[in-house]
C-alpha cells in the first residue's frame, strides 16, 4: 500500500504547526512517524486542555480561567508549562492554579531535544524541559544526550506536586528512587504531598461482588471459606480449608520482584501451602510459571494473562497476597486484599508501607495490625516473613481473624482520599502561582 508521493500531513496547534514530510512507503512511515504521532496526540491534549475552559460552556456560562488544572503524568506535564509560558503572561489564567499527579516516577517522557521545535514552546523555555542522559546512558561517543523532559518540566512549573502516597512522596527526594529528578524534587519539597489512591468500593465490596461465588462482611466472614473452596476447585488444586492459599496478582517484571519469588518457590514449596499467581509481561517469566505449575501440580498455579473476574476470585479465595515489589508508588492490591480479608505480606516500600500495618500481638491495646511490611527485599527475608505469616493462620486462628477484620474495617475509599486532594487544592489557591 503506497501514500500519493505529494501527501503531507500538518496539524494546527495553539500557535504551533506540526508537519510530517512527504512519505511514500507505508511501512517506513509507521516506524519513523510513531515517536512523534505519541508526541502529537499529547501535545494536542495538553493544548486542548489549556483552551477548554476558555471556550466551553458548563451550565450556560463559559468555565473561564478561575480553575484548577490537575495533570496526571508525563502525559499531560505540558499544561503547567504552557500557563507559565504562553498564557500568564499575557494575563490569562492568572488565577489559575496546576497539581502535577505522579504515579510512577519511572516514565518521564523523555524525548529527543529536536522535538522542542514542534511543542510550540519560546525558545527561552527550553531550560524547563531540558534533560541530558549521564555519559553511560548514551547510545555511542558522539552522543550529547540531549533530551527533553515533558515531567520535568511539570515538576518544574506546577504549583503543587502529589505523589499516590507519603512515602512514595519521599523516595522521589532520594537517588535511589528519584529517577535523576531526586535533587529538582527536593528542591520542591515545600509544595510536595503525597496521598494513597482509593478504591472503588462498588466494584471492590465482598458483600456485593458479582465477580465471586459468595458474598461475606467484616460481620460474617463464612463465605470467604466458601470462596477458597470454589477458587481451589476451579484450578484445579486439592481443595483443603487448613492449607494456606497465597496469592500474586500482577505484571510479570522486575518491578515487582517475580525473580525473587523464582528463587524462594523451591523452599516454599516445601511447605504445605497452595500458591496461585495471576499475571502476564516478561515471556520468559510467563514460561517459569507454565513449568512451575508442572512440576508442583498439587501446589502451584500460574494463569497466564490478566482478567478482572478471575483477580477478584483469587483476592477473595487466598489467604495471604504476597507484594514483593522493588519499589511501588502506590500498589492497589494490597488495598483490595484487606478489603477482602485477605491478609497482605509486602515489601516496606512506597505506598505498601503506608497501607499495611505490620501485625503486633502485644500492642498497647491489645493485637494490631493488617498484614506484614518487611524490609530489606530479600529472598530470607520475605521467606521469613511468609512462614511467620503461614505459622499464625495455621496455630492462632483468633489472631488471624482480628488480622482479616481490621483490614476489611480500614477506610481506603476515594472519599478519604478526596478530603485531602481539596486540602491540597486549598493550599495551591493560596500559594502564589508560578511565574518565570
């Protein structure tokens, strides 16, 4: 399939004209043009967003520029820069206020420094964006490592910054976790917060889920035994109430520590307990689960892929959801699991930290605590862990109980969450906004 020799395509933006040349080979453009079309569709929705409230009309009045903008990611990290660069000073959006959202600090949007050009930007405000890749990250020795950064330089004009947890808001400050923007980030610490996501309880409630075999509550947990028979039942596994079932639910990378879950299953295994992971990514890690289920058949299942019905069954059958990721800004699992009654075993990072109560019998009030948070991540440590954990269900149910009641009592809905993202907004209004 060929495109006529003299077709060219361009794309008005808000005072910026994007052309892609003369392409005759479908298959060339495709590959050349991907990069910049990704650019394109966010720059368009940055500029798109910027003029929306100027022109559209909300009950009969136009919105106007009286507004908060809240920008998740690098993909939408060009708004905060265009107020700053192509609107306050002339005057509009002066009242407005921006909040970058970072989920995961690991994407950035990090571009050639030759796409500058074609994000509409003054040429002064090149600085905002500006990235250059330490000398061992670059392709060859004529490599500059010029680069734009689309989140740098949100982190750089919003008025606020929120990370999905408190301690995800601190790992950005360090070089561990800061991804090269750790010192910008510090620099920023007096407009930095950070806030776990909520849940939605209308699709996340045991009493209501349309996805399990049986419904339970905090005040009647019986159907959540039913739900491990049912679950054992459909893989295929012994189906044994006093066996503890533990679960893993998610991307098959490095992430989130699936080698480290390798290198403990042969000790595991040992154990007597069913294991069942959910998930799908790394090929190679998608291999290791299909031959793990072969050799452990009556112990380990692996389900290869992802679906919504069958990650709810698994969060209201196991026992124990064991997280064992590198670094987790937020995590929502660990948050379905004790909503489910599902006790949760992760590593003391981000926003695992922050939701999972390491169990303490001998509190100050008797026993607290949700589940277990270890630290640091490593193959005896978690290991260690999870034999405490397997150890309590199977010799001290009372406990084990109170563990499953009071994760299905905290509050992790999106009402709690709101309340703090208005504080935040109050704040941002009272603030100054940023000005070059």
């Amino acid at each position: 399939m060929k495109l006529p020799s003299s077709m060219s395509i361009e794309i008005q933006l808000t005072g910026c004209l994007l052309i892609i040349p003369h392409i005759t080979d479908l298959e060339i453009y495709m590959e050349i043009s991907l990069v910049l079309l990704v650019i394109i569709r966010y720059t368009l929705l940055c500029y798109a967003a910027c003029e929306a409230p100027l022109v559209l009309e909300l009950g009969g009045y136009i919105y106007g520029q009286n507004c908060m903008f809240v920008v998740n990611d690098w993909h939408a990290s060009l708004v905060p820069v265009l107020l700053a660069a192509k609107y306050r000073p002339y005057g509009v959006y002066k009242d407005s206020r921006s909040i970058l959202v970072i989920h995961n600090l690991a994407h950035q949007g990090v571009e050639p420094a030759s796409t500058y050009p074609d994000l509409g930007l003054p040429p002064e405000w090149y600085g905002a964006l500006e990235w250059v890749f330490p000398e061992w990250a670059r392709r060859h020795a004529l490599d500059k490592g010029e680069a734009v950064n689309f989140l740098k330089g949100a982190v750089v004009t919003a008025d606020r910054i929120v990370t999905v947890s408190k301690g995800y808001s601190w790992e950005v400050t360090t070089a561990e976790g800061g991804q090269g923007l750790n010192e910008l980030l510090s620099s920023r610490k007096s407009v930095l917060n950070g806030i776990v996501n909520g849940i939605d309880i209308n699709d996340w409630n045991p009493a209501t889920d349309k996805c399990i075999p049986c419904h339970y509550s905090v005040d009647d947990l019986s159907g959540k035994a039913k739900c491990k028979g049912a679950l054992q039942k459909e893989l295929g596994l012994p189906i044994r109430p006093d066996v503890p079932l533990i679960g893993f639910i998610g991307r098959l990378d490095y992430q989130k520590g699936i080698d480290l879950i390798q290198l403990i299953i042969p000790d595991l295994m040992r154990e007597d307990v069913q294991f069942v992971m959910l998930g799908s990514g790394d090929p190679e890690l998608e291999d290791w689960m299909r031959s793990t289920e072969s050799i452990f058949k009556d112990k380990f299942r692996g389900w290869v892929g992802f679906s919504v019905p069958v990650s709810h069954r698994i969060t209201a059958g196991c026992d124990i959801l064991l997280m064992p990721s590198r670094f987790e800004p937020c995590g929502l699992n660990q948050l379905y699991a004790m909503q489910y009654g599902t006790v949760p075993v992760v590593h003391a990072t981000g926003g695992l930290r922050d939701t999972v109560e390491n169990f303490n019998p001998f509190g100050e009030n008797g026993e607290q605590g949700t589940g277990w948070a270890f630290a640091p991540l490593t193959t005896e440590n978690m290991l260690w862990t999870l034999r405490t954990a397997i150890s309590t269900y199977r010799e001290h149910k009372s406990s084990w109980e109170g563990l499953m009641k009071r994760g299905m009592s905290k509050d992790f809905t999106w009402d709690h969450a709101a309340e703090q993202y208005e504080q935040i907004f109050q704040w941002a209004f009272i603030d100054r906004p940023y000005v070059m």
